[in-house]
C-alpha cells in the first residue's frame, strides 16, 4: 500500500471520529440517555455492587465483561462503568461503520450518509440504551471492518490491524449478547457473497480457487471459534450447582416471561390445575413471582406448557398471520428508516449485478425468517431485538454500494 492512501486512511479515521464525536455531542445536548428497560440496570446492579455483592456472573452478558466491570466497579463506585462501556463500544461501532464508508466514498455522498446513518442508528443506541442493541452494533460493525481488510492489500499493517479491530467489535458483540450475535450474524454474513467470489474468481485452477476462498473465509471461522471459546468460558462459570439451578429456572422464568404469557382467561382451568389463581396470576404479570411454593421451576416449565406447540399454517397462531399484525409494526418502527435510506441510496447508485442482488435478496429473506422465528416465539415487537436485525440487513445493502466509489455529486 502506497504511502498516499496509508495516509488517506488516517486522515479518514481522524475524520471519522470527529463526525461520530460531534454526532455524539449533539445527541446528548439535545436528550437524555436512559435505559430502555430495565433489564440493564438490574444487569448493572449485578457488578456494581447493589445486589448484595459485586459478581462477575451477570446470566446474560459473558462473564469475561462481568469480571472486567466487577474490577473497574471495585476501583471506584462513582463511575457509571456499566453504560460508559456500553458507550465505548457504541462509539468504536459507529466510527468503524463512518470510516468504511470515506474510504469507500467520494467525501459528501460518504458525508451526508455517514449523518443520516448516525443519526438514525446511532442516536438510537446512545440515547436509548439497551445492551442487545450494543451488541448488534458492535458484531455488524466488526464484520464489516473484516469484510473491507480483506479488499486490502496483502500484508500490510492496516489490513491486520482492520482485520484484528473487526474481530475485537464482533466478538464483543457476541459476549454482550450471543442470541443477538448470532441473529445479526445470520442477516449480514450474505455479504461475504462479494469478496468470495472476487477471490474465486481470480483462481486459475480448482485448487487455487478453493485456497482463496479459505483465505476469505478463515477470519470469520476463527471469529467463531473465539467466539465458541468465550461461551464454553460462561457456561463453565455457572456450572456450581446453585448456579446451575438457577439457570433452569430463569431458562423456565424466560418462557413463561419473556415468550408470552399464557392468558389467564384462555387457560383458566389449565391455571386451575397448577393452583395458581387469577390473583397469583395478575402477581406474576406484574414480576412479583417470588413466592417459591407457587412459582418454581417446574410450575413455570408447566404454565408454559399451556400454550401448546406452534403451527406455521393453521392453529391460533399461523405464518399468515405475520405480515397484517408484524410488518405494520415493522414499518413503524424509528430504525427502518435507516433501511429505507439505505435502499435508496442502493437504488440510486449501487452495483446491480446478480451477485449483489443475490447478497441482498438472501440477506433479507434471512432476515424475513428470524423476524417469523421471533413472531412465533412470542418475540415480536421487541424492539432492540429488531433494531439488530434491520441494521445487519441495512449494513448489508450498503456494502453492495462497492467495486469503486458511487458517482460524483
């Protein structure tokens, strides 16, 4: 790499992190930044002390992150450490999303996108903070940072050290939340589509072609098996007994919670069977559950039990019935302008060819199918899970705006 686009690079990064610096400052000059549910800041009571102990176990997050907290938490209490890293990460993402598209980018059409996708996306996450959006931020941005390395020259440090960067993003991403990781890694690894068969392509033989293909695809096998690593790490630290029981229960609590909560009027007599009245069951809905004779693992497995299994077609609940109740709602929602903005845009002035088009159609199907899995899960409209989804798939349509720069404004 010649010295004059090393130096375009640093100039873009600097560039970069000043627009996401002044973007930032804005958001918090004109909001308030809160929690969008409460589930951060019990997470953030865990490491910080306010349940009774500081614990690296946070049930939800790695417990690599937990220690890391619990450590800066046992330094001094008067830092919010629990958000500001949540920050950090959403920083480092929105940046490595901004410096992708200067590079890629005349100046203003980079620009001017670079703003619109910061101020949707971004002042999203910063403003309402949920760590599943941390996470989606994180794993899309780190994947892009691999995909762009590997259009680098062979070699060179910046390519390492963008390769390295979208490895770190990434895996953070999983560690915050892997259900996420893997939801929006499912959405934008279509994008791979485009430098695999650029390096298929240059092949003179089979076997030279299938090297290069492994060689475009090693990165984000060892991604995945960092991120196997870290996991198998988590679930050793739960494997006490007493942690282990509690882990089943908050796997049953999670069904019966967070999946759809059988109706009281609907499975009256079901209730009926368990014990549980209309009085224990309004308590419940209400998250005070903590009455160990009524509510325990096993009655929890049961109560979900009560809705019976799925049906795609047929049934209360069938595959018909997603497009009229979820895609209005979809539509509605603050992040799927970004998606729109990102079509456009692709419309206007991005590559058209099959592979891409390919790329982009698999991407959105796949994102179809986890926004079905979501509805029959009782998951859908859940936003910071499909805030996740909608940038993989927007990050996806923007990628397919390559093979040089967009033309000039």
């Amino acid at each position: 790499m010649n010295k004059s686009r090393t130096s375009s690079a640093k100039q873009n990064l600097l560039f970069a992190l000043g627009i996401n610096a002044v973007l930032l400052g804005v958001f918090l000059c004109l909001f308030t930044p809160h929690y969008q549910s409460n589930d951060d800041f019990i997470l953030s009571c865990f490491v910080n002390g306010a349940i009774a102990e500081k614990s690296a176990r946070m049930v939800y997050i790695n417990v690599m992150i937990g220690a890391l907290l619990k450590g800066l938490y046992t330094l001094t209490t008067a830092v919010p450490w629990y958000a500001l890293m949540q920050y950090v990460i959403l920083f480092a993402s929105f940046t490595a999303m901004t410096w992708i598209l200067l590079q890629r980018w005349e100046l203003i059409p980079a620009l001017a996108l670079s703003i619109g996708f910061v101020s949707i996306f971004g002042m999203d996450a910063y403003i309402i903070v949920q760590y599943t959006k941390t996470t989606a931020a994180a794993t899309v941005s780190g994947v892009m940072l691999m995909l762009y390395a590997l259009g680098m020259e062979k070699g060179v440090k910046s390519r390492r050290v963008s390769m390295a960067a979208g490895i770190i993003l990434a895996l953070l991403g999983g560690m915050y939340r892997y259900y996420e990781f893997l939801a929006a890694g499912a959405v934008i690894c279509w994008a791979i589509i485009d430098p695999l068969t650029e390096a298929i392509k240059h092949g003179d033989d089979i076997k030279e072609k299938l090297h290069r293909a492994f060689e475009t695809v090693r990165p984000f096998i060892l991604l995945l098996l960092l991120f196997g690593t870290v996991r198998a790490i988590d679930s050793a630290a739960y494997s006490e007994p007493k942690w282990a029981d509690y882990i089943e229960y908050n796997k049953a609590r999670t069904l019966v919670m967070d999946h759809g909560t059988p109706l009281y009027d609907m499975f009256e007599e079901g209730y009926a069977d368990l014990g549980i009245s209309e009085n224990f069951y309004q308590r419940m809905r209400y998250w005070n559950f903590h009455d160990p004779d009524k509510f325990d693992t096993e009655t929890f497995y049961k109560i979900a039990a009560l809705k019976g299994e799925r049906k795609l077609i047929g049934g209360d609940t069938a595959i018909i019935d997603f497009f009229p109740i979820c895609v209005p709602q979809l539509i509605r929602e603050w992040c799927f302008a970004g998606l729109v903005l990102a079509a456009a845009v692709w419309l206007l002035f991005g590559r058209h060819d099959l592979r891409s088009v390919i790329s982009i159609v698999l991407s959105a199907v796949t994102c179809l199918c986890v926004y079905i899995y979501f509805f029959f899960s009782d998951r859908f409209g859940i936003y910071w899970a499909d805030y996740g989804i909608t940038l993989a798939l927007t990050a996806v349509v923007l990628w397919n705006i390559s093979g040089g720069r967009p033309r000039k404004w």
